[in-house]
C-alpha cells in the first residue's frame, strides 16, 4: 500500500518538524502515526503535556493521547490560525516538493515516503533553535551532525550500488543500479539504497553517483530583444485597437510610424539564432499585419492622404554592424553596435522632425472614452415564486468536523499535528449505515453532490440501501451501456489478455442526484480507481482560471460583442488512450439488468469481471491531460492557437476572436 499521507508534528519549543507517513486518512492509520510520534518522543526523551490538534482527526486519535496522560485542544472547524503546525506544513510541503523535483526522473513514485528521514534532516538543519540561533534544530534534538560520519548526496538520485565479492560471480558486473534513499545513520560512511531489481532497501558503504543532468535553457541575446520589443509592438496595436473611433484613423497612423520606426532600429541587430532573418524584425512585421487585420483600412482623409505619411529614414544605413570594422589584434571582450562617420547634419536627420501638415498626436490614452458605461446585469435576480433551499440546521456539523470544540482553550502549547493528503489519494470509503436502514431522496435535496444524510459523498452500496434501490439500479445499468457499448470506452476480457506487469485497478461508481425542473434525476458515473495505477506520465493541465473568465465576460459586455458557450458531451469518454489501462468490476456493481444485457459477455473471474480502459473516464489520472491535449490540437485545426501567458484561452490567427 502506499502512503498517502503525511502526519506534521512540529515542537514548539525546539522548533522541531517532525515527519511520519501515513497509509491512509482512516481511524486507524491515524492512531498508527500516532503511536510511531509518541514512540519517537519518547527515545528522545521529550515530555508532551499538551497538543492541538485538527478538528479532522479521529475520536480514537484523542481518546490515544488520553491514555497517554496527554491534554489536548481541536481547533475549530474551518479555523487553522490557531494551529502553529499549519506553518510547519507549508514549509514542509514546498521542502518535500523541492526534494521530489531534484530526484531522478526514473524514481519509482510510490517511494516518495522513502526519502522523508533525509528531507527531515536536511530540512531541521536549516532551522535555527530558538533557544540558540547558532545551532540548528536538529543539533538541540540529534546532536552535532557529522556530515564526515554520514556522509548523503541528492535524495533520489540514481547510483550504482558496490556488490561485494562473496555476493557476486565471477564474471559478474561489480555494482547494481540503485536509487539513492538517504544516509544509514546506525552506520558509520553507509547509505541507505533501494534497488529495482529485487524491489528491497539496502545498506552498502560504496557507490558511483550518475545523477540525471538538468537542462538549463540559454537565452540568446536576440530572442530577449524579441521579447521585449515584441511586448512593445504588441502594446501599439493593443492601444491602436482601443482607440476612440472618432480618432482611429489618426491613431492607426501613428502606429504605423512607430512600428516603421521599430522595425528599422532592429533590423540593425545580429541575430545568432536566425543568421538570415531577424526575428524581431518577423515578429515587428507580424504585429503591423494584425494591426491592418484588425483595424482595416483608415477611411479617406483628405487632409491627411496615406501616401503623403512620413515614414522614417532607414537607421540601418547610418549602423555599423560589428563586422564591418577592420579586426584588431587585441578585439574586445564585448563588441557594442556604435554610429558610423556621419556628417553632424546627417545625424540631427536622424531625430524626429515635425510635420507642419501632420502635428504630433496626443497620447493614445486621450483617444479612450471614459467613464464607461454602466450596463444592466447579465443574470436577473430570482423572482420571489421562486424558493431557495434553506440553509443547514446549526445543529448539523459540517463533513470536514469530526469533534466539537467544547473544551476550554489552554494557554501554552508543546506540540501541534496535522495531517496532510499526498497526491496518492485512497478512495473515500463512506461509513455506510446498518444493513436495513434506508435513507430517503429528500436528505438528499440539499446539495447536487449526492451526499447521504450524514454529508458523506454516497457511494454505490449505501444508494442501495435506500427506498430508491431501482432508480439506483437503473442509472447504473444505463452507465454500463454507455461505457462499454455507447462510447466504446470499456472491453470486457478475460484475465490471460491482460499483461502481466500491469496493475488492474477497481471500479468506482459515483452517485448523485440532480434537479431538473419538477424531475429528480438520479445519475450514476463510473470512475477508474486513480489511486491504484501504475500510470507513471505526466498527469497535471492547466484551465482558465476565473479571472480569465471574468475579464472575458467583461470584454463582452463592454464592447457589445457576441458571447457563446459550449458544453461538449462525454469529452472525456471520447479520448483515446496511449496505452490501456485495466480495472475489476465487482459483482455487486453489475444491476441484474447489466447481467441479463451482457450475457456471455462477463468473463468473471471469482466475482469480479476484469475489463479494459480504452479512452479517457473519469477517476483517470491523466484523463484532464489527455483531454486538453485532444482539444488544443483540435482548436489548432481551426486556426485557434493558445495564449503565451494566459491559460485556457485561445485566439485566431486570422479573426478577432477568442
């Protein structure tokens, strides 16, 4: 099993952050960690009188430390300013991900609990006591460290471990590929490896590192001048674009002469990347046809015809390029673009030079029309007909709360615990009411989620256990159907076609309800166990975040443009998958009418039916990316490519549309 969580314990007093993983979030994995804390207090002889702790916790975590003679005080529900330990998570969190950042990149991931002593030690060594800033936390619990004694490299490093003579053959390879766990501080000069081949930790005093190399990416000077006057050709056609109509052409012309005037100072400049074309000048060329794209020809002026537009004297005759001088034998360490010989009058041509029939613009900020104007809101308030659900009785206690807060607060404080989720989540298994008792819809009503009456998310097996068994039933059936026959996203197999070094995970149906008008409509969704997989790819994707959404609502109100959303049905199911991933479905969780609809089509194996996952569904861990990627390439197809520095949103080539 793998650990999921992590127990912080941090010591007030020594400014202590003490780690212990945790298999899950259960009762008693929690009193597990528990007694491991207190055993290691104990060998370092401290003394807890005293302990807050999370209104998370279990009752059995409380009840433990009161038979240990230990006060405590929870903190209250949804309030964690008063938990110093929260502190001690953040810092552990961001220590513990920097640890996981510099590991090799083969590094098994259900070994991450592995490398907890080392990013402890390395972590309180940095820590100053607060009792002595010139010692570190870990030397007023540990010691002095002896870093000649134990001697540690970077945690998750691949390395070869020394195989000794009497363990190997003859013609045998003297050392064996490892990963570097940390020092073997019972030990004198030893480590602590874990070796893939026989999937065991071992203890040797000799290794080889061969840490993997981390690319650093070298910036020519070129793409940085890009970038940045790049932004600046931007910025033109952004305030060109937004400029009052009555002052458009005007401003379009400006804008013009400043992107001529750019385009010739840059194209002075060498570029290593691109010897045989600037792409600053590229990128300066491209913003001047978006900004003809979008603002269209300037109407007909006859004060001010087009063709009689001033355009700026080329710079690059006036530039000398570096090598064009004659080299000397002692050449510079840097080489600089200088001026030419030119005649003094030559030079004063260079600056701007006013145009009686043209007289310099204002500012392209007094082309705007403030103030804006005010608009009605997007959605109409609820007509009173119209009856809210009311809100939980107080007597209620929130799914996050798991005691009261009756007690007394206490004045000092010792130590402080929290636990906290890793990416390897289990599944959140519901306490399930007696066999018997049924719990009715109207419970239900008050949230979408599908929670049963004790705010638990409802799983399959209590949704059973309600008056509303067929309509369960037959929302579960109808799910089958359509992963299987409808989308194509489920095969039933046999267990012999499935390889034998891929991990099978389980079935998980999610239940809600949903209302729609006067109709409850009772869903089921099938999920894929995302915490038991084998799955080692990249996992995380980006969405626009609901500032993006905001300020796109805003664009559309305030410069009357045309709005459009879109929901794209079974998304996820449609995805194809790189490789096939694999789950069981119980017995329990195939309704009668699946049994019949199937037939021969069940392959049980015991009372379970293995199946395998062809597309993306939910519970996937890589089901969001997959996803993302399958719409960016189709957006592209269509001309929609994704902004630099804005996620989740997308602008055409050609058109004003995003």
């Amino acid at each position: 099993f793998f650990f999921t969580h992590h127990l912080i314990m941090f010591i007030e007093d020594g400014n202590y952050i003490h780690v212990v993983p945790m298999r899950g979030k259960t009762a008693a994995a929690q009193v597990d960690a528990y007694k491991e804390a207190a055993a290691w207090l104990t060998a370092k002889q401290i003394d807890i009188r005293f302990e807050r702790i999370d209104s998370e916790n279990a009752p059995q975590v409380s009840a433990f430390l009161d038979t240990l003679g230990v006060a405590t005080q929870i903190a209250p529900p949804g309030m964690h300013r008063t938990l110093k330990a929260e502190r001690a998570i953040r810092t552990w969190k961001e220590h513990f991900v920097a640890v996981l950042a510099t590991a090799d990149p083969e590094f098994p991931p259900h070994l991450a609990h592995s490398l907890v002593p080392l990013s402890e030690l390395t972590l309180n060594t940095m820590r100053p006591s607060p009792s002595d800033v010139s010692i570190s936390a870990w030397t007023l619990l540990h010691g002095t460290f002896d870093f000649s004694r134990h001697p540690f490299g970077p945690a998750g490093a691949k390395v070869y471990a020394h195989v000794k003579p009497r363990q190997r053959g003859t013609w045998d390879a003297h050392g064996e590929p490892a990963f570097y766990l940390g020092p073997a501080l019972q030990y004198y000069r030893c480590h602590r490896v874990y070796i893939p081949r026989t999937r065991s930790v071992r203890v040797v005093d000799t290794l080889s590192w061969h840490p993997s190399p981390i690319a650093q990416r070298i910036f020519d000077p070129s793409q940085q001048l890009q970038a940045s006057y790049g932004s600046m050709a931007d910025a033109l056609r952004d305030a060109a674009a937004t400029a009052a109509p009555a002052h458009r052409p005007a401003a379009q012309r400006q804008a013009e002469e400043a992107l001529v005037l750019l385009d010739n100072v840059l194209r002075a400049v060498p570029s290593r990347a691109v010897p045989e074309e600037n792409p600053i000048s590229r990128r300066v060329a491209e913003a001047r046809t978006e900004l003809n794209d979008l603002l269209g020809p300037a109407p007909a002026d006859p004060e001010s015809p087009r063709d009689e537009i001033p355009r700026a004297p080329d710079l690059a005759a006036h530039i000398e390029h570096p090598s064009q001088r004659v080299p000397s034998s002692n050449p510079p360490a840097v080489q600089r673009v200088q001026f030419a010989d030119t005649p003094p009058i030559q030079r004063a041509a260079l600056r701007h030079q006013p145009d009686p029939q043209h007289p310099p613009l204002p500012p392209f900020r007094q082309f705007l029309e403030p103030p804006f104007p005010t608009h009605a809101p997007l959605i109409p308030p609820l007509p009173p007909s119209v009856s809210q659900v009311p809100p939980p009785p107080a007597s209620q206690s929130s799914a996050m709360t798991r005691r009261s807060t009756n007690s007394a607060p206490f004045e000092a404080s010792s130590a402080h615990l929290k636990c906290i989720p890793l990416p390897y989540q289990p599944p959140a298994h519901a306490s399930a009411p007696p066999r018997g008792a049924e719990v009715g819809v109207d419970a239900l009503a008050h949230s979408a989620a599908g929670l049963d009456s004790t705010r638990v998310h409802l799983s399959y097996s209590s949704a059973l256990r309600t008056s509303e068994r067929r309509q369960w039933e037959t929302a579960a059936h109808e799910e089958l159907v359509r992963l299987t026959d409808g989308s194509g996203t489920l095969r039933f197999i046999t267990t012999d076609q499935k390889p034998g070094d891929r991990l099978a995970s389980y079935y998980n149906p999610r239940c809600s309800t949903k209302q729609r008008g006067a109709d409850l409509i009772f869903r089921c969704r099938g999920c894929y166990g995302g915490d038991r997989t084998d799955y080692t790819g990249p996992r995380s994707s980006t969405s626009a975040s609901m500032q993006t959404i905001k300020l796109l609502l805003n664009a559309a109100v305030s410069e009357d443009a045309s709005l459009m959303t879109l929901d794209i049905a079974d998304f996820y199911l449609g995805t194809p998958l790189d490789k096939s991933e694999y789950m069981w479905i119980h017995r329990d969780q195939i309704p009668a009418a699946s049994l019949a609809y199937f037939g021969d089509r069940l392959k049980f194996a015991g009372n379970r039916v293995l199946v395998e996952v062809l597309m993306g569904m939910y519970g996937l861990p890589h089901a969001g990316r997959i996803a993302q990627e399958r719409l960016v390439r189709h957006l592209a197809d269509h001309g929609y490519m994704a902004a630099q520095l804005t996620p989740g949103l997308f602008r055409h080539t050609s058109r004003t549309t995003a």
